[in-house]
C-alpha cells in the first residue's frame, strides 16, 4: 500500500489499453458494441457507466477510503442524490452554517417533498444529540445529519468524530460535505462518517474549469440508493470532466500545501491590518496544532474571511483588487476574493444570514498558489484605497490608533 501523495498521482493501474499511455483514455462513447443478444457486458450506455468516470469514481473511493464513489455533472448534483435516497416523514438534522445552494436545495425542493429539515449547531453536543434523538419529538430519531468539515465562509470546524458519534448512537447516518477540506487533511470516512460529498470544483479539479461532484460511500445499501439516484437523475459527469478533476486530483497536495501556506500568512497580515475587526482561519488562533489533533486534520486549508472595521465599506478594497480576482467559488490555483451578503450568502434570508455571523462587513478570499507577498501587497493597496476613501492617509498613524481605539470601545 503506498502513501496518500503517491497514490494522488498513480494509486489505480492504467491498463486498459495496449499502448503504453501513462494517463487513462477517455472514452468519448455514449453506447457500446455487445458480443451477441444475450451478452450481459460491463458496459451498455454511458449514463449507466462510463469507463472514464469509473477511474474518478475508484480514484476518489480510493483517497476517501471508502468501497464505492460516484461522480456527478456538479456538487449540488451530488448533493441532491445523496438527499433522494431518504423518503417524506424522514428528518434531517443538518449544520447551521452550510453552502447557500445546499441550503436553498433543502429548503426550498426537499423540503416542500416531504423532508423535515432542523437546523442546529453542530459545535454544541448537547443540542446537537437533542435534536437528532428527537426526544422532544415524541423520540422521532432523525434519519441522518448534514454537515461541512469546515463551515463556509466563517470557517468554524466540524469535528466528524464526535458528531458522526452522536448520529449513530440513535442510528442515523453522517453526512460529510468535504468540500473545504479535502481527502488529504482528512478523511471523514475514517472518523466515522457514513457519506462524504465533495463538490469536485473546487480544490479536487483545482483549476477553475469544471463543474463536479463526488460521493463516496462505505455502506452497500446506501451505494445502491446513490447509483439509483445517479443512473436515473442522471447527472453523470462528462468523460472529459471527468478526465480533468482526475488530472487535478494528480496535484491536490501541491496546491493544498501551498494554499494553506499561503492562507496562513494572508491571515496573519489580515489580523495586525488596523481595518480589520476579525480575521476567521483557524490556523491564527490558540493551540494550532492542538486543535489540528483534537479535529483529525491535518491543516485548515486555503479559505479564510474576515470583516472589516465598521463604517470602511469592504467593497471599495473589494473593487480595487488587481491580483485577486473578483469572484465566487474557491479552491483553484487563483486567488479569488468576494462580499458573502452580495455574491454567495444572498440566498439567505438577511436575518438569518446575520444570526450565523455573515455580516455585511465580512469578505472572503479563497487563496492561491501565487507569491504570498504578491497578495498581501494586493490586499495593502486595496486598504489604502479604502483609507483614501475615509479621507485618511493610508500611513497616518494618528488615524490608525483612532480606528482602534473606535473598535475597541
Ligand atoms: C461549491 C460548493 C457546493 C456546490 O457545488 P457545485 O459544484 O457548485 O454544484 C457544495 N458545497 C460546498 C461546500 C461548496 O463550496
């Protein structure tokens, strides 16, 4: 058995073809020539399977440590195969704090079809088992829970141990969106989720360029249910997507390594910026490597967020980025930073957008793999126009101290 970074790059044998090629075919087919009427072959028609996306589909059951994956034409795809396998009357404890779409998807589809939905934190235990007993139910258990590993864009951590625990103890099944956090600092699976999810546009492909979505199972019957749900919703991946998240998976610890390096030290400057009121990454508070081991994660990853002081308006630093790009998503070798309220949080109601902390102040920056001094001196020029704009020269230290003390008080 190798180690995780060799098996990134070859852990499945090509061998299903007799040139030589390092990489797999793609095989750009849609139907496929049996041998006679009464052939029962492998493959039939591409919807049902694909030799392409069969080799994503071993190579991510593989690096999750799972017995079955599944790829999908993008997470949300995913997302909703995982969810059609409960029935009307089943109940769903799922995170406070989840990808907007996902919460639209549960909120708005599901839940009008019967599922129940209750929104809890997944940080407090005591509710956490209250809520998933359903003693105050009339002892209603509920079917799963739903999470992120770590939460977007505030970036709090799910510990899958405890609460893939709490879940089980009343035989409901764990849900892990893995999404931030990726196979290489952590495998939910080994920590007792039942289901991982990853929306595959993001760190897995890497490169901005694809639209897809993984599962990965353990449990036969619940494979079963998510291969109905793919074969006969039938958002399958393309071949060719499937060959470029396979290809981008070839690189994920290069990336993570240098994203998260790089994250750490944006955090850091972001943290001593007298603009800033919070910075949100784990990695700059408290015991690091404590709360890595206490988590069973290996690192934080490459998203962090942060909200600026009072009356600075986030959109003029925003606006005036030149190596950051302006955009949602995340996980790619470009750093991207955006306005949660404005461009990936709007789906939720203001209301409830700030009971989880996304307030209007907070910017998120999903980081990159370029020179980090690059981005710091983006980010400090972004700032200075944001001074400028207080009618403040950006170096004054008089207005520095006046600023603080203003957040202080
Ligand atoms: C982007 C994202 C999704 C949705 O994935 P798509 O590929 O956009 O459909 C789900 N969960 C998380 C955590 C995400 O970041």
């Amino acid at each position: 058995m190798t180690r995780f970074n060799t098996q990134l790059v070859h852990g499945l044998p090509v061998n299903d073809n007799n040139t030589g090629a390092v990489n797999p075919p793609i095989y750009n087919s849609s139907t496929y020539t049996v041998e006679s009427v009464n052939a029962m072959p492998r493959w039939d028609y591409a919807r049902s399977g694909n030799p392409t996306r069969d080799f994503l589909e071993k190579q991510i059951a593989q690096l999750e440590h799972g017995t079955r994956g599944f790829a999908f034409a993008s997470g949300l795809a995913a997302i909703h195969a995982v969810l059609s396998i409960f029935k009307p009357g089943d109940r769903i404890v799922v995170g406070k704090n989840i990808y907007g779409g996902t919460y639209s998807l549960f909120n708005e589809y599901f839940a009008e079809r019967g599922l129940e939905f209750d929104s809890v934190d997944t940080a407090d235990y005591k509710a956490l088992d209250a809520a998933i007993s359903g003693r105050d139910r009339g002892g209603r258990a509920a079917s799963a829970v739903y999470f992120e590993t770590l939460t977007n864009p505030l970036l709090q951590i799910n510990n899958v141990n405890r609460i893939s625990a709490i879940a089980h103890r009343y035989g409901a099944l764990s849900i892990v969106d893995n999404t931030f956090v990726t196979p290489y600092l952590q495998q939910p699976l080994d920590l007792g989720a039942d289901i991982v999810i990853h929306s595959a546009t993001k760190y897995l492909a890497g490169h901005s360029e694809v639209n897809a979505g993984l599962v990965v199972v353990l449990d036969d019957e619940v494979g079963n249910g998510i291969y109905f749900a793919q074969n006969r919703f039938g958002g399958v991946l393309a071949p060719t997507e499937c060959n470029d998240v396979r290809r981008g998976i070839q690189t994920l610890a290069l990336r993570m390594e240098c994203q998260q390096r790089n994250a750490q030290a944006v955090a850091e400057y972001l943290l001593a910026h007298p603009l800033v009121r919070a910075v949100h990454y784990p990695g700059v508070y408290g015991d690091r490597n404590h709360l890595l081991a206490e988590n069973g994660l290996k690192g934080f990853g490459g998203v962090l967020s942060f909200e600026v002081v009072p009356g600075v308006d986030p959109s003029i630093v925003l606006d005036n980025l030149h190596v950051f790009h302006l955009a949602v998503s995340l996980g790619a070798v470009e750093s991207l930073a955006e306005l949660p309220c404005r461009m990936t949080h709007f789906e939720l109601p203001r209301e409830e957008r700030l009971k989880v902390g996304i307030t209007d102040e907070l910017v998120r920056l999903s980081v990159g793999i370029e020179d980090v001094s690059d981005l710091i001196e983006d980010l400090g020029q972004g700032f200075d126009k944001a001074f400028e704009a207080l009618g403040i020269d950006g170096v004054s230290g008089q207005v520095l101290d006046r600023l603080t003390t203003e957040v202080a008080a």
